[in-house]
C-alpha cells in the first residue's frame, strides 16, 4: 500500500461532505484519516498530520464560495488514543468536535481495577472473612 494512501485527500473528503449534506437537515461529522488509529503504540509508530483537516476545511470551504478561514466540516477524530497534545489542539483548530479516547478509557478503568485488587485481594476472596478474622464481613469492599 503507497503510504499516502493511508491518508484522507481533500477530495475525498469533498465526496463524503457533498453526499452527507444531501440528508435533509443532516447534522453529521466527517472520520477522516489523518494518520489517526485504533489502539497504542510506541512514540513515533504513528505520525498525526492534522494539516489534513486543515487543508480539506480550506477545499471545501473554496468549493461551497464560503469566505476565507471557515470550517464547514465537523471532524471526529477516531483513534485519539496515546495522541501528543499538540497534534490534539491543532486538530481541533481544524474543526475536530469530538474524540474518541476509547483504549486509554479502558486502560484508565481496568487500571483502577487492578490496582484495587492487588491492594484488597485478601479481602475480595469471599464475602465473609479475611486477614482480620474469619467472620469479618467484605462487603465494603466490593460494594
């Protein structure tokens, strides 16, 4: 696959926004790929160019005869996940209205769990009964 194939074109991204606004009172947003993906990866496994988005708003907005510095697309950026805070403000900058930030929720939320687990695991075994004696109650500790 050429690399550059990886990656939305503005024309492309024409296509999508021309048939979506043909939807009666469509309010929609626009998954291009700017080098965003599923998952985590190491420091420079994947390279954001959110200039993508930027150059496509400037297309369309030149396509549509609206003025200079309009942003007629909402983009959501799939794959937000690990992302450099700087790659994350610019592609706002570039009309991004939502993120999806789904492996670093779930890390966060298993995270949380395992932690816990570690910490209590003498007292998660069963309901009743832990290091403190074999009639001390659990509950408070899975509650």
């Amino acid at each position: 696959v050429n690399p550059e194939d990886l990656y939305s074109k503005p024309e492309e991204i024409w296509q999508v926004y021309e048939a979506l606004s043909k939807v009666p009172d469509g309010v929609f947003t626009v998954a291009a790929a700017f080098g965003n993906v599923h998952g985590v990866y190491q420091p420079g496994n994947v390279r954001l160019e959110p200039e993508i988005l930027g150059n496509a708003q400037k297309y369309i907005a030149e396509k549509l005869g609206l003025p200079e510095g309009s942003k007629p697309v909402k983009f959501v950026f799939h794959g937000g996940s690990g992302s450099d805070l700087k790659d994350i403000r610019q592609s706002l900058e570039y009309g991004v209205v939502k993120m999806n930030i789904d492996t670093d929720t779930q890390w966060s939320y298993w995270s949380g769990i395992k932690d816990f687990e570690a910490k209590y695991r003498d007292y998660l075994q069963t309901q009743i009964g832990n290091p403190e004696g074999e009639a001390k109650p659990n509950k408070k500790y899975y509650d």
